[in-house]
C-alpha cells in the first residue's frame, strides 16, 4: 500500500494489514494482465520492504492478517537477471491495475472506500504521491478513518515527510486511541526519521500495555530492545550496534 527511508514497511499482499478495510475488497474480477502486474508489484514492493504496518486491508490482495518478516517470493526461473520495473513503470501498471476504479470513481466521485481503495493501488505501487492524494479525498468525506489516515501517514514516512507523518498518526490516534497499527507506525517514524528513541519507546509500551495480545508483540518487545541499545547514542555518533 502502506510509510512508504525503506527497510520501514511491510507490504500487505504478505500477511500484514490487519485493521478493517477502509474500502472493502474490489468486486473487479481479475484478469491474467492483471494477476502479472500485482505480481510484479509483489515482488518489487517485496524488496524494497521492512517493518511498517498497514492501517487497512489491501484492495487488491487476499486480506492480511499481520506484518511478518518474510522474505519475497523467488522469481521465476529465467526472471533473476531481468531489470525490475523502474516508478514510471510501476505508476504505468498502476494505472492499468486501478482502471476498473477509477471507470467506478466517475459515478461515485463521493465514495470514501473507493477513494481508499485506489489509494490503495498507488500505495502497493510505491507510488505515495498519488496514494495521499487518494487518501486525502477519502478523508474529506469521512475524517475520522483512522485506518486510512493511517495509511496517509505511512505514506509520507516513505516520502520523507516524518513530521507530517507523526502528525497525521496523532490525528488517527485521537479519533481511535487504541489503534496498535496507528502506535506502531508512529514509534518506528520517531525512531528511524526522527532519531527520538524515548518517543518509540514509549508509543510501543502504550501499544502492549493496551493490547497485550497484539499478533506483534514480539516483533514490539525486539524493537524495543533494540531501541533502547541506541538510547545513549547522539545523531552523527559512530557505534557499531546496527540500527535494526
């Protein structure tokens, strides 16, 4: 989707995105066309993916449940020498991928799920310019989906907008104060774009103290340790700990 700086997120077409969708699933039906093109995405958006969540369901994939750390899928044989698809390319395929919407979008220029929806697209793409536009328009109608604010937000860590994008975490988490996707995001933008390893802390001990049983919790508790092994450690300073 979903904030895009990457190694920051997981794409949703792995098992991540877990909060209700923003638009619902696409009734579209798929063509091979198609299939290739959200394949190519995966594999892409795949590589170039980390440790962000998702605020809402992938409009063009099977629902995910939660962010894992898996690794993209291999190529097919014949494909490993092949150049991957350059942003032209990937907005090109995009476009195709979010035609069907788009052709909806005409009769319905009100409808906040399928704004989301193609917001969607364009985030999946990496296109994140055209997914916050998208988002922002479904925003306008209905302000209080945390789920795609949340989206918004990742959006702009990935376009290196960290302040806008913490911003727009705190406006999520005022309407829904328990969103965990919303408080994780918010912890890994203030740790990696804003080097502020007390905020991540404290945002990811929020998130466990409210859901105890959320499906990352250990992802959190291994964030936090390693957090906190930087907590000394001024910008510009040498260390030899990784940052992850």
């Amino acid at each position: 989707m979903a904030t895009r700086v990457w190694p920051a997120f997981e794409n949703h077409f792995e098992d991540e995105h877990m909060a209700e969708t923003s638009g619902g699933n696409s009734s579209q039906s798929w063509t091979s066309t198609q299939a290739y093109i959200m394949a190519v995405l995966c594999l892409v958006v795949g590589c170039a993916v980390g440790y962000l969540l998702r605020g809402s369901v992938s409009s063009s994939a099977p629902a995910p449940a939660a962010a894992t750390a898996q690794q993209p899928a291999m190529p097919p044989a014949g494909m490993g020498q092949q150049q991957m698809p350059s942003p032209d390319q990937l907005k090109a395929m995009a476009d195709k991928q979010a035609a069907p919407l788009l052709d909806q979008l005409k009769s319905k220029p009100n409808d906040a799920g399928l704004l989301a929806q193609i917001g969607n697209m364009y985030y999946d793409a990496q296109v994140f310019p055209v997914a916050i536009d998208y988002y922002q328009k479904a925003l306008a109608i209905n302000q209080k989906n945390a789920a795609v604010r949340t989206d918004m937000a990742t959006a702009m860590f990935y376009s290196g907008n960290f302040d806008r994008a913490i911003a727009e975490f705190d406006r999520a988490l005022k309407d829904d104060p328990k969103n965990g996707n919303a408080l994780f995001n918010r912890g890994i933008v203030k740790w990696q774009g804003k080097m502020d390893v007390n905020g991540a802390v404290a945002d990811w001990e929020l998130l466990l103290k409210q859901n105890p049983s959320y499906e990352q919790a250990d992802k959190v508790r291994m964030y936090i340790a390693q957090a906190k092994k930087h907590a000394n450690i001024k910008p510009g300073q040498k260390t030899e700990k990784p940052a992850m």
